[in-house]
C-alpha cells in the first residue's frame, strides 16, 4: 500500500552466490537451487516524505533455501551509522516493501518471500560503487566484507563487459555484469564464496516501480 510518496536515485552492488549472469534475473533456477546474497546502495538523492535521503547508505544480506519466489527467506538490514533516526526508519520501510506498489520494486516483491526479517543493525559502512570499471566494495567490520570486479577472459586476464537490460526489471534497468568474492565472519546470514555473480547499476525508484529510461 503507497501511503508516503518517495523517490530514491543511486547506486546498486549486489553480489550473489549464483554463477555470472545469476539464473534468477532470466526466470531460471538458482545455479546451487538455493541463493544467498548481498547487495549495497548508495542513495545519491531522494526523499521520504519530508525526510532527505541523499547520501544515505545501507546493505542487505539475504538467504532462501530454494529459488526466491518459492520463499522461506530470510533478510537482514545494515543501516550506515551517519543516517539520523527519520532516515533509518525510511530506508527500513522501503526495504521491507512498505510503501510501494505490489511487485512494483524488488524489496516489495522480496517482502513476499520472507519468513524473517532480522533486527536491523547500525554500524559504519565502507563502499564504493563504479558502475563503468565494474568494481565495487563492501565493508563492515566483524560482519561483511565483499568484492566485486570485471569477469576475466581466462586465456588473457582481460577483464570482459557483459551489460544486461531488463525493460520490465522491478530492481533495474541496465546493469553491468561481474563477479564476486564475499565472507562474512561473524553475521546472522552466513555468506561466503569467490567467484559468484555481481551487477552494478544506476538505479531510480518510486512506489511506482523502477524508472526505466
């Protein structure tokens, strides 16, 4: 249900535990029939209502024990700790669904898919997000740290492009493909894997659903 108008413009990390390219973004079953991920954004501006969202940062980590749509899963919200108390209460609406319309972003639909949302955590967040290079990092100490670069040609090293663009897409438009390294030393979602899938996009979203350009 759309009660608060909002519109956020940012960028997207997400890395997960799939091979590159994840089935899941082409209605395919997860490469290991279960997926574990973890995505990163940085709001470059936005608001919530009368709250201003620009600069604002926070990671997700989520688990299901089969594909997503068949449910069961499980989330887990990092609030970066400069956020003030109206921007964490949000960014936390937003990413359990709230406010939007149904199946119109991807928090929305995952909000159809949770058993758990786990209490949400405030530390500091280390990230940096380019979408052109293919590069991203995410660090919180004790609980994450994740890497993502170019996919290499496996003859020359050459890192290699591979762009995806999704029309109808609930959590983008066009992202650039790559792959992933992630542990988790001490967190409620374990993850952990090296060479898994990542993307990185430019992202803009209403309770409408995703701005595609």
């Amino acid at each position: 249900m759309t009660t608060i108008d909002w519109k956020i413009e940012g960028l997207d990390f997400t890395l997960c535990n799939c091979d590159f390219s994840c089935p899941c973004q082409f209605s395919a079953r997860p490469t290991h029939d279960h997926c574990r991920a973890a995505a990163g954004f940085h709001i470059d501006k936005g608001y919530f209502g009368d709250t201003d969202l620009a600069a604002a940062r926070f990671v997700g980590m989520f688990a299901w024990p089969g594909a997503i749509h068949e449910g069961h899963g499980e989330a887990q919200l990092i609030l970066d700790a400069t956020l003030t108390e109206p921007q964490r209460t949000a960014i936390t609406a937003l990413f359990r669904g709230e406010h939007t319309e149904p199946g119109a972003t991807i928090f929305n639909v995952f909000s159809n898919t949770m058993d758990t949302y786990h209490e949400p955590l405030v530390r500091p967040i280390d990230m940096t997000i380019d979408v052109d290079a293919r590069i991203g990092h995410i660090a919180i100490p004790g609980i994450v740290e994740g890497i993502g670069e170019p996919i290499r040609n496996p003859v020359t090293g050459a890192g290699q492009r591979a762009r995806v663009v999704l029309p109808d897409g609930f959590e983008y438009h066009e992202a650039e493909y790559g792959r992933s390294t992630i542990r988790t030393p001490d967190a409620r979602i374990p993850l952990e894997w090296t060479d898994g899938h990542a993307h990185f996009s430019r992202v803009a979203w209403t309770p409408q659903g995703v701005v595609h350009a």
